[in-house]
C-alpha cells in the first residue's frame, strides 16, 4: 500500500491537511444488546483505516477510496441527492453532522485507506465514520470530546447511512485502549475499560460471506425487538429497555408474543446476564468459564436470535473442539461475516491452520484468519502513514 501522503498528493496535486486513523473491532460478548439498551464488551483490532482530508475554500468535494479504487467529485450544494457510490455516504454522513453544527460551509478532499475487511462484521464502517470525525474535528479546530464524536458518528450512520446501529461500533472504535475492553452500558452511552488478561489471545476467522446491513435480516431483528417491547410494555409498565428485562419475564409473558418474537426477547435478556457473567469470571481469574459463556453466547444466537450461518456455526465448532480454544462465537451482527475465539497461548498457528483447512475443504473457500493484541482506539497521526497489518 502506498503512503496516504503520496496518493492524497497524486489524487489532488496538493498535500493532506489533516491524517486520522480509527481500528475495526470485535464484539467479545453482547450480541444485539446494544440497541435493546444492554451492556456490551468490544475491544480494538490490529486493522486500522486511515482518512487524510483538506479543507477547501470552495464548494467541491472529492473523495478518494484506495480500497475501491474510485474517486468520486460532488459538492457542499449537490452532496446530499444520493446518486453517489454507497461508501461515500459514511464520511459524508459525518460532514453533513458537522454541517449541522454550522461550522463547515466549504467543501475538502479526502483519501481513505484502509485494511480492515468490509462487510464482516470488524466494523470498517464505524472506523471510517471516527476517523472522518476526527480529522474534520482537527482541521475545524472544534476540539470536541470523544463522546461528542462518537455521538455524531452514531448519528451519521443511523441517519445518513440508514442503518438502525446501536452504539457499540463508534464507542470501542473511538474510545479503545491498548490491552482493553470497552464495557458499553447502552442504555446511558457510558463505558468503562476492563484490563484483558495477559494470558489470553484473540484470534479472528473470516467466513467468506460478507453481510449487508440496509434492508438486511438485522433491521427486521431491531424491528422485532421494538414489537417485543411494545407488546410487554403493556403488561410491565415502565419497561424501557428490552434487556433490563429478567429471563421470568419472559417466561411469564411469552403467552402474549408469538414464538419468534418470545425466542428473540429470550435471546438478548440472556444474552444481557452472560455479558455481566463474563466480566465477574474474567475478574476471578476464570478464564475457561468464561470461554463457555461466548459458546454459550454462539448457540444462542445461532437458535434463539437466528442471526448465524452455517460458515459461522462450522468455524466456532471446529474452534471449541480444540482444547487450547476456550470459548469462540460469531462477532458482530451475524449472518456471515467474522467469528471470533478466545484462547491460550498453547492455541498455535498450525491449530489455526488446521481449522482453515477443514473450512475449505467444506465450503470451498479458504477464511482468513489472525491473531490480534487489543489495540488503541481511534486517533490523530501525527508520523507518516505506516501501514503495519
Ligand atoms: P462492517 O462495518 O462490518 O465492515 P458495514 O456494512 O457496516 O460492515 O460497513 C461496510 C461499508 O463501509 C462498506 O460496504 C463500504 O461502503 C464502507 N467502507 C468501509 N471501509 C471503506 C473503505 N476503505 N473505502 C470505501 N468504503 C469503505
Ligand atoms: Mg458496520
């Protein structure tokens, strides 16, 4: 990969004004919480996604992708009529937050480069959303807090985008720290960071099935979620979010929902009291506990919530068969994508292999796969663009 300085150069015949970088992430545990107001944990990943942007003193916008190999010129008048390629609608979506705020009148260029897989789950679309909202935030002097872009980044993606996302991505994504997980309690935004144990690994297995969130299965599942909360709010006044809720409630209602909609609610209430469980037992030192509850986790969603696969469902039994793996579960929002599996420092590259190969020889694609250290969150550069994945 070229340096972001010298294709934003080549792109546009000046230099950049401004470089940000944001990491992808993986969703440890808390699968669909978030937007039902539950407690999730994230942390950071070695892939990172750069965006280099000026300012312009006129109305022009151009934007730059290296990973789609596509430029695309529009401007500050024209920006918002769609017609223009999808991914231009995340750090649009951002601009357009910022416009809001009132402080951007011209248009700017940008370049991204990225190495963080799209569509699988890892959450590319949130780093692209923080490292525009950071670099904009440092070119417009605002010196606005993490929360403030991380609010707006949110805000881009549900409105601008169109997709009902809950806040996890833009939090762990802008607030990650090297050797951290990111507790997000959705139902407030606040969060806290929990030291990951050293001797714990992450490993990260891409299906070959990309998941597109727009008109997908995940807006049906929000949509059930709500249908859910509306239908117990009758019966438990007050309720405001579904993952508040206890595993009896549902028991005791599920005669006033259909099936479906009683396996959904069950699936996150659950969900939401293996997340608390998974942070007592990694405190304790319970490091084999808390692996059971991501595969615990796994066979819920792939049951009860029915957002897996069958690539997903054959990556996470193949891992917890090995027993150097301690748990492993789909990440993110299912239905494809990526999985994720916590392990020993015994789990070995020849393991990982070995599970590749057993994949391709079912599906006939080989998943990539590899070991990440829980790494900082999004940020300003300040050095010359490395690309070190
Ligand atoms: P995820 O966030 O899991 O990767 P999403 O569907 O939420 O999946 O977001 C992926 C989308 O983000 C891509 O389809 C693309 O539109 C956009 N995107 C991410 N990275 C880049 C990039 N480097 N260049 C252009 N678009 C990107
Ligand atoms: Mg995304």
């Amino acid at each position: 990969m070229q340096n972001i300085r010298q294709v934003f150069q080549d792109q546009f015949n000046h230099s950049l004004a401004a470089l940000a970088s944001a990491p992808g992430r993986v969703e440890v545990i808390g699968n669909h919480t978030d937007y039902n107001g539950g407690t999730v944990i994230g942390a950071c990943i070695k892939k990172r996604l750069y965006v280099a942007l000026r300012l312009r003193d006129d109305q022009v916008i151009r934007l730059f992708s290296q990973n789609e190999d596509e430029r695309v010129e529009t401007s500050v008048s024209t920006y918002s009529n769609g017609d223009l390629p999808h991914w231009t609608a995340y750090p649009l979506g951002v601009f357009d937050e910022f416009r809001m705020l009132g402080s951007i009148e011209n248009g700017f260029d940008m370049v991204v480069s990225s190495s963080i897989p799209t569509g699988e789950g890892l959450s590319s679309s949130a780093a692209f959303e923080m490292a525009t909202a950071l670099a904009f935030n440092e070119l417009l002097g605002h010196d606005l807090p993490t929360s403030a872009l991380v609010g707006l980044s949110h805000r881009a993606e549900n409105r601008y985008v169109g997709v009902p996302c809950g806040l996890l991505d833009q939090t762990v994504v802008g607030f990650g720290k090297t050797d951290g997980l990111i507790v997000l309690d959705a139902s407030t935004g606040r969060h806290h960071v929990f030291q990951i144990p050293s001797d714990v690994r992450l490993f990260i297995f891409r299906t070959h099935i990309r998941h597109e969130l727009r008109h997908s299965p995940y807006e049906q599942r929000h949509r059930e979620c709500r249908n859910v909360l509306i239908a117990l709010s009758k019966v438990i006044p007050g309720i405001r979010h579904l993952a508040h809720l206890h595993p009896m409630d549902i028991t005791a209602y599920d005669i006033i929902m259909d099936d479906i909609l009683a396996r959904r609610a069950r699936h996150v209430v659950e969900e939401q009291r293996r997340v608390g469980t998974f942070l007592r037992t990694l405190h304790e030192g319970d490091i084999r506990e808390a692996g059971q509850l991501l595969n615990a986790s796994h066979h819920s969603s792939r049951s009860l919530f029915e957002n897996s696969s069958p690539e997903l469902d054959f990556l996470v039994g193949q891992l917890c068969a090995i027993p150097s793996v301690h748990g492993a579960r789909l990440s993110g929002a299912g239905w494809g994508g990526a999985a994720m599996a916590m392990t020993s420092s015994e789990f070995s590259e020849t393991d990982a292999s070995a599970v590749a190969d057993a994949y391709e020889s079912m599906f006939e694609a080989r998943p990539g796969w590899w070991t990440t250290s829980v790494c900082e969150g999004a940020k300003v550069e300040s050095e010359d663009f490395v690309d070190a994945n």
